[in-house]
C-alpha cells in the first residue's frame, strides 16, 4: 500500500534526524552544518506528509487510515465520514454549514 511505502521512507527519515541529534555537539553548540542537515531531512519528511494529510489516504482529522472517507469541496480534503460528520455538525452549530455541505 501507498500508505506503508510512505510510513517506512518517513521512519527511516526520522531515524537519521534522531542519529543527527545524537551527536554531542548537536544541543550545545548547534552546528549550522547539522542544523542544516536536520532541516533538509524535515523538509523530506514534510514532503511526504503534505500530500498525505490532504489526500484520500488520511483523515486529516483522526489520522486513520482505513475508514469511508468523504470529500469536502470546499476544503478540497478529504475526511473519514465520521469526522466530516462532527466538522459538519460544528460548523452548523456555528453557522457556517456552507464549509461542510
Ligand atoms: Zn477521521
């Protein structure tokens, strides 16, 4: 699945950022050249992320992944119909139903 392949590059990301941070000088002396690498590490991290958090594989809300899912044109993101039903009853209850049709 998409979403595993996605899962083990992101925790292989997160393990060299971890690796990066062991290194003694990392917290006392913060050496750009590591900062650096950390940030580009993230950026990838990130990278994967973004487009997951708005496609249909991720309820954006309640982060699972197996559920039906609802789209929101008006957000332009996808839901688990559980979630779209609380954000739909939320924003009626606020008076913008239009945000959650
Ligand atoms: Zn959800």
């Amino acid at each position: 699945m998409v979403i595993e392949a996605c899962g083990d590059e992101q925790s292989k990301i997160h393990e060299e950022i971890e690796k990066l941070k062991l290194i003694p000088d990392y917290y006392k002396t913060h050496p750009p050249e590591l900062l650096k690498q950390v940030k580009e590490l993230n950026d990838k991290y990130w990278a994967i992320e973004r487009p997951l958090r708005v496609s249909i594989l991720l309820c954006p809300v309640c982060f699972q992944t197996d559920k039906d899912m609802t789209y929101n044109p008006v957000r332009n993101t996808w839901y688990c119909t559980e979630c779209y039903g609380v954000l739909k009853k939320g924003n009626e209850e606020r008076g913008t139903p239009e945000e959650f049709p």
